[in-house]
C-alpha cells in the first residue's frame, strides 16, 4: 500500500471480471456476451453521432429515454439509465440501503463487491441444495433485498408471482430485481411496477441486445425512486452516458425483430448444447438465461476448465466452495459450441485435453 491510499480502502475486495482475451482463435465464452453483433440500425447510429462528439452529451437522453418508457410501458419519469447496469447497481448500494443489504448466497459477485465497497451490512440468503430461491426465505427482511432473475451464475429463474409475495412481504424496503438475463426465457416483473412502490427493476443492454461493449443498463422504478437517483448520479458524474451509447441504445430498442431473433437462437442453441452435454454426462440445471451451469459426473471442473483453455476455449470456472466442481459456459453461436461440444468430448470421455 502506498502512503496515499486512505487505509479504508485497504480491505477492497474487487470483482474479477472473466478474462477478455480476444483474437480469432480464442472461442470465448466465458462473460456471457452475445455471439452475435449489433444489428446493422445500431452501427449507422453509432456512426451518425461520432461527428457530435465535440458536444457533451445530451443530458435529456432524448429518444433513449422514450424508447425506454415505451419498451416497457412506463412513463419516461420512471426511467433511469447507467453506465452499465453495474454502475446503477452501485448507486443503489450507495444511496438505498440504509438499513443494510440482503442476497443469496450465491448470486451476481458484484452485489457482494459493492456492499463492501459502500460500507453495507449484508445478510447472505442461501439457496436450496438445488440453487433454487425460495420467495419463503425472503419475507420481512428489513433491508434492501437483490435479486437477480434468472440468477447469475445458476440460471434459474423464480416466477412474477414469487416476485410479488417478496415486494408484499417487504413493503417497507425496496425490492431490486436485477433482469440482466430476463430476454432468454424468464418473466420479467416490469409490469409490477404500478402496483408496487417498491419495486427496482434493473435491466442491461449487455447481454441480449449485444451491447456489452457500449455500457447501457437501466432502472424502472417509482418517480421519486428514480429523482433520487438522478441526484446520486447528478453528484457523480452527469454525462455517465456517452453519445454514442444512447443513440445505440435507442436504435436497438426500435429493432425489436433483430434482437427477438437473436435471443430465439441463442434459446435454441441453449437447450439443445444442454441435451448434449446431458449425453456427455453433465449435470445442468434448467437454464433460462444465456449460459449453462453444469457440473460433470467424473470429471473435475477445474481440470475441465484448464483443458478447454488449453484447447483455446474459455468458460468461466469459480473457486467458490460450493459450486467449485461446476462451470459457467455461455451459449455462443451454434459453430462455437460445435467446437466447445468436440472438445469436451474428449475431454471427458477420452481424458486428454
Ligand atoms: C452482466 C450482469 C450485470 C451487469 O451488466 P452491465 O450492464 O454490463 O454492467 C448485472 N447483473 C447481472 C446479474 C449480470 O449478470
């Protein structure tokens, strides 16, 4: 530690985001980014507004934020945008958890990070033997409850109408639900949202609409929810949006047909690599986001891992006890989990990476 660094600090704990090698060989499935790119409406708008980047950004966020409101059927007074979901979820940490911050035990890393980082008492939630969460552990809990839905990094999904026994369980605290992979099969609780004051829904363009790259996520909440966070972020840095982004994210809200393709392909390629990887001997469990969580009957995880990255395919393997012996793979194109399939073939089967 240097003299410099206010020892507060000292006990950081950051979040390790998987690697990001690229290069044409490398089949990279290992942070659940989308195998395919932008559509073609998203790339003209980008491109439209690079000859505005001698301005600040538009601090309205003007058609972003009514394609947002209109996406998901609410007022434009409900909308929040981030930087990434992640820079949104850091706010809440932040600024909406007075009285402390409850999870699942297994769940999105980040939520952990940030507690640590803001200073937030945590209660650690566990799931059930089969990961699942149940909305019975989650009643008057007294504090700001996250949940993502599906769960990073098991996949499952609970129902709105679970979602709805934890909001009326919790009136007095703010319910996040975190829908980061909400487009790959679950039911998204955005339509709660009238009912329920306090519900946060938080959302990214990251994974089903191909936008990791450009930093997008949003919040849909009750208004004064979201004037609070205005001003959190109004503190910190008022152009967290880059020109470019909003003008990407607006575009790829009105290519509805792009995106619903693209997450239909990448449902498909899910379900049938998960019966593949069944017949290979794997365990997986029901999947409705996009990656696979699965654990092989003989073969450790981590040798697994350590033999794909040999072979230049990367997945995400976490030395978390518990879930040490399964990996995390994300659904990539139907050639890339050829290739993922193949390899593991003979990893398993044949012992050799
Ligand atoms: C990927 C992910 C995010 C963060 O997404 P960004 O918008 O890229 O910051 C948030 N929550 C969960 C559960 C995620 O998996």
């Amino acid at each position: 530690m240097s003299n410099f660094f206010d020892a507060k600090y000292a006990t950081l704990k950051p979040y390790t985001p998987g690697e990001q090698q690229r290069g044409k060989k490398i089949v990279k499935l290992n942070t659940n980014e989308s195998p395919y790119p932008p559509s073609l409406a998203v790339r003209q708008a980008v491109a439209k507004e690079a000859k505005n980047l001698n301005l600040y950004p538009d601090i309205s966020g003007g058609m972003l934020f009514t394609e947002l409101a209109k996406a998901f059927n609410v007022k434009r007074e409900n909308v929040f945008a981030g930087n990434g979901s992640d820079e949104i979820l850091a706010f809440i940490f932040q600024a909406f958890c007075p009285n402390g911050a409850a999870f699942a035990d297994l769940t999105y890393g980040f939520y952990s990070v940030y507690a640590n980082l803001y200073r937030v008492k945590t209660e650690l939630i566990p799931l059930r033997d089969d990961f699942s969460l149940c909305a019975e552990d989650y009643i008057k809990k007294g504090k700001t409850i996250f949940i993502a839905n599906p769960n990073a990094p098991t996949g499952l999904a609970i129902t709105k109408d679970d979602v709805e026994k934890i909001l009326l369980a919790n009136r007095e605290n703010l319910v996040v639900i975190d829908e980061a992979y909400v487009d790959f099969g679950a039911e998204s609780s955005t339509s709660l949202l009238k009912k329920h004051k306090n519900l946060l829904v938080v959302g990214t363009f990251s994974k089903s609409r191909s936008l990791a790259g450009a930093r997008l996520g949003y919040a849909l909440g009750a208004k004064d929810i979201i004037e609070e966070m205005e001003r959190v972020k109004y503190s910190f840095n008022p152009y967290n949006i880059n020109q470019m982004t909003m003008a990407a994210g607006a575009a790829a809200l009105q290519d509805k047909e792009y995106y619903k393709n693209c997450q239909n392909k990448i449902i498909e390629t899910r379900d049938k690599t998960i019966e593949s990887l069944k017949k290979l001997g794997f365990n997986c469990t029901k999947s409705q986001a996009n990656f696979i969580f699965c654990s092989h009957k003989q073969c450790k995880a981590k040798y697994i891992y350590k033999s794909l990255k040999a072979l230049g395919i990367l997945v995400r393997w976490f030395d978390v006890s518990g879930i040490e012996n399964y990996l995390r793979i994300s659904v990539g194109s139907t050639k890339e989990m050829k290739s993922l399939l193949c390899a593991l073939k003979q990893i398993v089967q044949e012992g050799k990476p």
